[in-house]
C-alpha cells in the first residue's frame, strides 16, 4: 500500500514541505510514498503556494479521509490536527518538532521527533544517515520551510542544526541569498490586502485543548504592525465569531519580525488570565510582548501553565 504523507491541518510550508521531503526519501529508499495534504491547492496559504511554484511542484493532493490507510504523519502527531478518521488509519511513522501528541499505533513505528526549529531540519538529517542525496527541488522547499519556521532564525526555537542544514540545503538548492528568498515568503504571507479577516486569522492557526478548554491560537508574522493597522476591527470580529463557535479563548499573535515582538489580541473568558500567563496589561483588546515570537515555544507553553495543564 502507498504511504501517504501528510502534515498538519491548515497546512503550512513545513507541512507541506516535510510530506513531500519524506515521500522522496521514502521512495528512494524503495518505499512507496506519496505527499498530500489536508487541504485543496486553492487554500493553501500564500506562502506555501509561492514556495511551490519557486522550486516547480504542483500541490500534493488533498487527503480526505485517512481510514484504512497508511499514513506516515510529519509536522505534528497530534489527533486533533491529524487528517480525518486518523485514528482509523495505520500511523507508520511520525516525523516531527513538536511536543509529542496523542497519536497512538498497535505496532512499533519509525518516530524521529526532535526539538529542532523544523521538521525539515530532521529530514535533512535522515537524508544523510541513510546516504540518500535530497533532489535540488526538494531542497529548495525544505530550505525555504526552516526560513519560514525558525523566522530566518530569529525565532527562539531555532538551533544551530536548522542553520547547518539551511547552510547544507542552500548549495543544493542553488540558492545564494536566502534572506532574499524569506523576504519574498515573509511578502506573501504578510499580504492582507483583499483577504477576509476570518481567513487571515485561520492563515496560520492551531486550536489547542486546555485543560478541558479549547483554545485557539492564530498569529500573523508581519513586517510591520502597520500592515493590519486598518483591519483591526474586523479581525476582532472573526475572533468573536470563532470564540462564539464553543471556545474559552481565542488569541491572535500579530507578530512584529522585524521588531521582534507580537501584539497579542485577546478574545476570552478569563482575560484575567491570559494576561497572567504573559505578565502583561491588556490595552483595548491586545498588549504587546517583546520578544514574543513562536507560538509553540512561547505563546503555547505559557498558556498551559496558565490553564494548569
Ligand atoms: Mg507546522
Ligand atoms: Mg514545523
Ligand atoms: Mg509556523
């Protein structure tokens, strides 16, 4: 049976990027895999589209339904994020940089999770323990996803394995300047103009279960604040409506990358709360943190300390 690959919900480049990098070495390495992802070609988030089309991929198609297949899941291993019917699925390998999820397997499996910036850092590294040389395309995409994690490194859950591999991927990819090429994501992925705010508040979003409460954490990386200046209201009621939708908080980091900081907008239960996990004072309805960059690192663990999770 072909393995299908697939990354997270509401994909985003090292999703995407990640699927297609370990079907290459699967298939090089005489299994069959496949990339897909849960989502259609059209709602793929701008900068994943403009990364495929840079290095000539076609979207990998979308999974539906994993029941009954082979799934090797990269990007995540949690069941909420996982494609549907996932615990109907044989999971067969995870590959990954984040805490460990919920997913669980009747039989022993390849697992490679590491607390790197990207998942794309890991497969790099698989790559080379199995001597299997990464296709220039390839690595152009896993290039370009640690840039869009890690932040161009400035993010805090970059180490110095995602910049020797963006310093390995680079000469394969024949990318000289890669401060250019994030410069191009960082345009794509910060562009508002035209984009409904329920869109750009789901453009990079993860729900999270807390301590029995859910929990929805969306963030915005600009290149200035500047950007959402005149949509701030309307991103405030896309939060309301989607808090509205059976959830105790929702947050949205619009997130400074050039400043180094996120105005965190607050939409909850408890903002008591929210603002004793990140020792702030809510101003309207955001406060800025400096230095507040990753979601995963920062934003996410504060929370469950918080929630006592
Ligand atoms: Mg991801
Ligand atoms: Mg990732
Ligand atoms: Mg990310």
């Amino acid at each position: 049976m072909t393995i299908q690959v697939c990354g997270h919900s509401n994909p985003d480049t090292d999703s995407v990027a990640s699927a297609l990098a370990f079907a290459a070495l699967s298939n090089a390495m005489g299994n069959d895999a496949v990339a897909v992802m849960q989502t259609t070609l059209d709602k793929l988030n701008p900068e994943s589209t403009v990364v495929l089309e840079k290095f000539g991929f076609t979207a990998p198609a979308e999974l539906t339904d994993a029941a009954g297949k082979e799934i090797a899941l990269v990007d995540h291993s949690d069941v909420a994020q996982g494609p549907v019917n996932i615990n109907d699925a044989n999971v067969v390998a995870i590959v990954d940089h984040h805490k460990l999820g919920d997913i669980t397997t009747n039989e022993p499996i390849l697992i490679n999770c590491q607390p790197v910036g990207c998942t794309c850092t890991v497969l790099n590294e698989m790559f080379k323990l199995n001597d299997v040389t990464v296709p220039k395309d390839i690595a152009g995409v896993m290039l370009s996803a640690i840039l869009s994690d890690t932040v161009n490194f400035k993010s805090p859950t970059c180490t110095d394995k995602d910049k020797a591999a963006v310093a390995d991927l680079k000469v394969v990819a024949g990318v000289d300047d890669t401060d250019a090429l994030f410069m191009d994501m960082l345009k794509a992925k910060s562009a508002v103009a035209g984009v409904p705010a329920q869109d750009l508040l789901f453009r990079d979003y993860k729900d999270f279960d807390m301590n029995g409460k859910k929990v929805g954490v969306g963030q915005l990386e600009l290149a200035t604040l500047d950007q959402v200046a005149d949509i701030r209201d309307a991103l405030l009621k896309a939060m309301q409506d989607t808090k509205a939708d059976g959830r105790h908080t929702v947050l949205l980091m619009l997130t400074d990358v050039v400043k180094e900081g996120t105005d965190l907008m607050v939409v909850s239960d408890a903002p008591a709360e929210i603002e004793a996990a990140f020792g702030g004072k809510i101003d309207g309805v955001s406060f800025w943190i400096d230095g507040m960059m990753s979601r995963k690192k920062q934003t996410v663990p504060n929370l469950q300390k918080q929630f006592g999770c």
